[in-house]
C-alpha cells in the first residue's frame, strides 16, 4: 500500500466519513483522486474500486459536498489491511487522515489491527506513527530504484496467544511462472504490454513472487541480436528461478506427455515450460499465449496449474487480498464423496506427487502400497470429486492415542484446494475426539502443499521438527486448568477461552466470562448449515458441499440482537416442530467468530465465499431500515442427545432459571450452559 499524505494547517468544516456507493458523485470524485495521485497510490483496476464498494470497504472524506480524501482497504483473515489511502494537497494536515483511519479502526475494532505497506523513501512514512503504527519489518520492493518497503501496524489491543503476526510467513506468497514473452515485457518494457509491467507493481508482490525456470534460459539463447540476448540475460536477476527438482524418474515424462494432451496445439517448449513450471511448484503460468490460455482448463484438470493473462493474474490478487482464501462455496456446485482410495493407488500418486519439493515418484508409490497392504493398521483415504478426480488424499494410523498422518495432500492451490486443506487438517482432530480419549494428531508429511501447511497452521496445528501436532481435549475444563491463563487479567480471560476452544477442540472452557447465547434458527436452515441429522429427513439432503466447510455465515434481523459479539459461544435453538423433531430443540454448539451488521449486498459480498445463501435470501433477512445482521461460526459440534424445549424449561428451572422458547439471540448463564453441554455432547 502507498499512502499520500502531508502537512498544511487551516480552519475547515467538520470532515464527514462516508461509505461510497456506485454510481455516485463520491465514487467519481474518489477515482478523479486516484488519477491525480496515482505516481504514488500504483495501479489498481476500475473492478478493484467496485469490488471494494461492494464490500463497504471503501470510505470516503467529505467536507460539505467536496470529496476530500479516501481510504480503501480489505479484510483478509483477522486484521484491516489498508490499500490505498489519499488526502487532497489542499487538506493535508488537517486530521483528515486521522479520522479515516479512526473511522476504519472502529468499524473493525475486533480484528487484530491495521497493516500497510509504505516505500521508505515516501513522505508518508512520517505520517504513520503520528497514526498509531508502529514498524514491524522490511521487505524488499519491486519499484525500479530496488527501495524497501516498510510493514506498519496499527494494533487494536487483543490477547490471543495463537495468533501470527499478519504477513510474517513467505509462504503466504503465490509462485508465479512467467512465460518468455512476459519476461521480454518486463525487461525491455515494450508499450503493447502495458498491463504486464504492472506484475512488478509493490502491491502486487506482497502476493505473489514471479519466477522463471530453465526454459526461458533457452529461448533466450535462441534468439538472433547478441545485443537483446545480453539485455535479457543481465535483466533475468529480478526473477526468482524454479528449478525442476532431480530424480523425478518417470514422472517428468508423465508430466510432459499430461500437458500435450492438455494442450495439443501448443508448441513442444511450451509443454516444456509448463512442465517445469508444475515441478518448481509454480500455482500460476502467466502468458499471453492464446493456445495455452485457450486450453487453461485442461491445464488445470491435467496440472493444478492456473493458466493466466498478465490482467487477469493482477485481478485475481487483487480479489485473493481481499479476503481470506478459503472459499468453501467453490465446492457447492460440484459434490465431493470421501472414500477408501483402493482401486485409486496410481491417481493417488499421480496427482498428489510433490514435484517442486524433489519428492520421488517410487518412494511415494512405496508408501501408499505400504499402507493399504495393511489395512489393519492404516487407512487411505481420498476426496473425489463428481467428475472423480481425486481433490485430496490422507494415509493414516494409530499408535497409542495418537492418530500420526504420514501424508496429506491436496490436488492445486486454489481457492478450492484449501477448502479441502482445511477440512482433511479438521477431520483428523475429529477422529481422535470421536475415539473417546484425548489423545493427539501429528501430520509427518515431509511434502505438504503450501495450501496443506496453511490449514494446519489456522487449525492450531503446532509446526516442530518437522512435525505438525494438535493436541485434542474433550469435556469441560475450567481455565485455572490452564497455566497460560495465570498471567492474563480478567478483560483477556474470554480471549483466552474462545483460543483454546478453538486449538483445543471440542474442549469447553469454564469459569472464564466467555458468553453463550441460544440462538434460533429455523429447521431448513438448521439442515443445510450444520446439522445432518435433520437433513437427512428432508428431500434433498444437505449439500455435499456444505460438508466441508468449516465455517459458515448465518442470517437474521439486527434487532433484539441482546448485544450478542464475537467471541462468544452458540448454543443453536432449532425452533418448531416436524423435520424429526416434535418440539423445538438445541441441536449444536459452535463459537462466534464475527458480527457484522450492514446493507444485504454488502454483507452478502462479503460472506457469499461462505455460500448457503442467495441475496434475495439475505435481502429476506433485513429489517424495515433494509439493514442484517451475519453470523458467522466455526468450529460446529453436533449433539448426540438433542435437548427438547420441555426438557430446557425443567433443567433451566432446576438451576433456579425459567427458559421460553427464544424468538431472538438470548444469553444463559454458565451454570445452565454446563448442564446443557454434559446432557447433549458425546464428548462431554
């Protein structure tokens, strides 16, 4: 991110902050600002400033009718991350500034904090700390004259003691392959590429890190000029270099003969440098090749490689930094089945070999007959999708009570990917909870993906010596069980709580003020975002690919919300009867993860990667000022013996409580939400 920013003292009418919408005069005002600054904003697309309002992420300063600065950020994950923040020259220095950045820091008060990136030698550097930010790394820039750039952060005050520093992995950048004409435009500039200079564009590089593999060493050298051979050879040192790793045996010409299928009209070093590609572990080919891109399904289907223009690669990072990468609802359209691989040895290892960490062909080969020679010992299961191609993959076995994961692979590194990532690192959690002992998962794969290592790490996995370990914990504890807790006051206790809810899981922690409220919901609803058993009832079922999500978003009216925040627990109420039920019921309990309250296309923008519900559903759920309210839950747990109303009311009363069947988000006391939980839970 850039920022542009200065200092000049006058006496103005109070600044107004705004949410813009499209068409509007604030959005035309926004953009005239943009143009004016963009030497130091960078480059951004027009669907960049609608995709931003869409989300209600793009605010605007208005002094009387006149827009006088904006702000345009995104929400990946659990922090604010600023993109562009502009003040008009004739506003510098007036608190213009300040007000924007308070105005998104209390829009967004339960996310960790603001970060942003800033050039060193900008002006605006200055600016941060007056603002609350404080350096927290450098990285080196892709701007021409090779300046850093500096890592600010704007911290919001929580105790979370599994939370990683934003931005602090270099795994959380994408490979990028580029192709020789993508090279010769950034090296030599040429003007009919002027979307391709933008790939080295700050921003941009925060995501993402371009690469060339051998291949373009060769082309190079076919080419005639002596002098253009030597200007592409000293401009090669901006590219990081993938090179494909040695001993890959037979799955080299395996890979090379998948991609001419793939792509018969290509040329053969085009085959080559996808090859190369695939085996450096490149998720993306950037080219402007029209038979490639022309094929780029295929390629993906064959590779798990995405095929991509220059503009298309910067929109689709644009929109990945937007939100988090996990997208469950990419799987909804097609239905997934979980299943023994026998039968799928030879696709197993096919699809799942890790080329790019040197991973050997026989030796994978190896273990997976290995383990299904012994069934009694081991399991091998895949996910497979309508089409039946294999999507993720898992080679398990007890020893003790631990449950050790020798592989887990996914298929590609899309949005798709790490929606399985998530849920195969979840399942293993819930295998060892379902064998009624705590006990603990550890992941030994020596080649997980990127989108592997990335859902262990948000699943509370803990990375040592090779090994990715969760411990599971089941029943109820209090958090004097806790030693981490001792340091920690009372405001930071239900912080504490609701992090080892979630690392510890399905473990319930007591005596730490950490809130539960029942909450309604009705039967349908019920079915499709959490609960099988009542889907199994009804005529459709639940969609397969529901079954994994880990997290979903759910709807209703603001108010009589009873004050009703992240972090806390729900205890879902399924209200009226049929559906399998003869009364109303508490079915479930899971944890709160955010409250957003906002316009329906705004809200469902923003969770729509989440899936379940259409706009017109979400319009449905709004209150008479056109306003909703999501939820949305992680970490779901179904109960074995589903509570009754008329045993609610008889158990509530034994605590010296009254319940009535509630028709909006109500709170219970600890006491009453234990009984509950050791009534209704297998695992209690």
């Amino acid at each position: 991110m850039n920022a542009v920013t200065g200092a000049r003292d006058q006496a103005r009418d109070p600044v107004s902050i705004v949410e813009v919408v499209d068409p509007s005069t604030e959005f035309d005002s926004v953009r005239a600002l943009w143009r004016t600054h963009r030497r130091w904003l960078g480059f951004l697309p027009t669907q960049g400033f609608a995709d931003r309002i869409a989300k209600g992420t793009l605010l605007a300063a208005v002094q009387g009718t006149r827009v006088v600065g904006y702000v345009l950020y995104d929400l990946p994950r659990d922090r604010v991350k600023i993109i562009h923040l502009c003040v008009a020259q004739d506003h510098r220095g007036g608190g213009v500034a300040r007000a924007m950045i308070e105005e998104v820091s209390t829009r967004h008060r339960e996310r960790r904090g603001i970060e942003l990136s800033c050039r060193r030698d900008f002006p605006a550097n200055t600016l941060w700390p007056r603002l609350g930010f404080i350096p927290r790394r450098e990285r080196i820039g892709r701007n021409e004259a090779g300046l850093p750039l500096t890592v600010w952060f704007r911290d919001h005050g929580h105790r979370d003691l599994f939370t990683i520093v934003p931005g602090a992995d270099p795994r959380d950048r994408a490979v990028v392959a580029v192709d020789q004409n993508v090279v010769i435009d950034l090296v030599i500039k040429r003007d009919a590429a002027s979307q391709t200079v933008h790939l080295e564009d700050d921003w941009l590089t925060e995501h993402i890190v371009l690469c060339i593999t051998d291949e373009v060493d060769q082309e190079i050298n076919n080419c005639e000029d002596p002098a253009t051979r030597e200007r592409m050879r000293a401009g090669l040192h901006r590219f990081r270099r993938l090179s494909t790793p040695s001993g890959m045996e037979g799955g080299w010409e395996e890979l090379v003969s998948a991609i001419q299928a793939a792509a018969p009209k290509a040329d053969a070093p085009d085959h080559r440098h996808l090859a190369r590609a695939k085996a450096g572990g490149a998720s993306y080919f950037v080219t402007r090749d029209r038979r490639l891109n022309d094929a780029k399904d295929r390629i993906l289907a064959a590779t798990g490689v995405h095929v991509v223009r220059p503009e298309e690669l910067i929109t689709q990072v644009d929109r990945l930094r937007a939100t988090d990468r996990y997208e469950p609802a990419a799987l909804h359209a097609t239905p997934v089945s979980i299943r023994s691989a026998v039968g799928s040895e030879a696709e197993f290892v096919q699809r799942f070999l890790n080329y790019a960490q040197g991973e050997k062909k026989v030796r994978l080969e190896a273990e997976v007959r290995s383990a299904m020679a012994e069934p009694a010992a081991y399991e091998v299961l895949v996910i497979e999708d309508a089409g039946g191609n294999l999507v993720g993959g898992v080679v398990r076995g007890w020893m003790g009570d631990t449950l050790c994961v020798d592989l887990m692979r996914v298929a590609g590194a899309d949005r798709t990917s790490y929606a399985v990532a998530r849920q195969l690192a979840f399942l293993q959690r819930q295998e060892v909870a379902n064998s009624r002992h705590s006990g603990e998962v550890v992941v030994r794969d020596p080649n997980p993906s990127a989108a592997v290592r990335d859902a262990l790490e948000i699943e509370g996995y803990e990375h040592a010596d090779g090994l990715w370990t969760s411990a599971i914990r089941r029943g109820l504890r209090t958090v004097a069980d806790f030693e981490e807790a001792s340091g920690i006051g009372d405001s930071g206790l239900s912080l504490f709580a609701a992090a080892v809810e979630r690392r510890l899981w399905p473990v319930k922690v007591t005596g730490a003020g950490l809130p539960t409220f029942v909450v309604p919901i009705r039967p349908a609803w019920a079915a499709q975002l959490f609960d099988s058993t009542l889907a199994a009832r009804t005529l459709f079922g639940r969609e397969a690919g529901l079954g994994l999500s880990r997290e979903h978003v759910y709807y209703r009216k603001p108010r009589n919300a009873n004050g009703i925040a992240a972090p806390t627990r729900i205890l879902w109420y399924v209200s009226g009867r049929g559906h399998g039920q003869p009364e109303g019921s508490v079915r479930a309990v899971s944890q709160l993860a955010e409250v957003v309250v906002g316009r329906p296309l705004t809200i469902h923008e923003r969770f729509s990667r989440l899936g379940v519900f259409d706009i017109d559903q979400v319009r449905g759920a709004a209150d008479s000022s056109g306003r909703v309210m999501a939820l949305r839950f992680t970490d779901i747990e179904l109960f074995a013996r589903p509570i009754m109303l008329s045993e609610l009311r008889s158990i509530a009363q034994s605590e010296g409580a009254s319940f009535v069947a509630p028709m909006s988000p109500r709170r219970i006391d600890e006491g009453l939400f234990e009984r509950l939980y050791r009534q209704a839970s297998a695992y209690a």
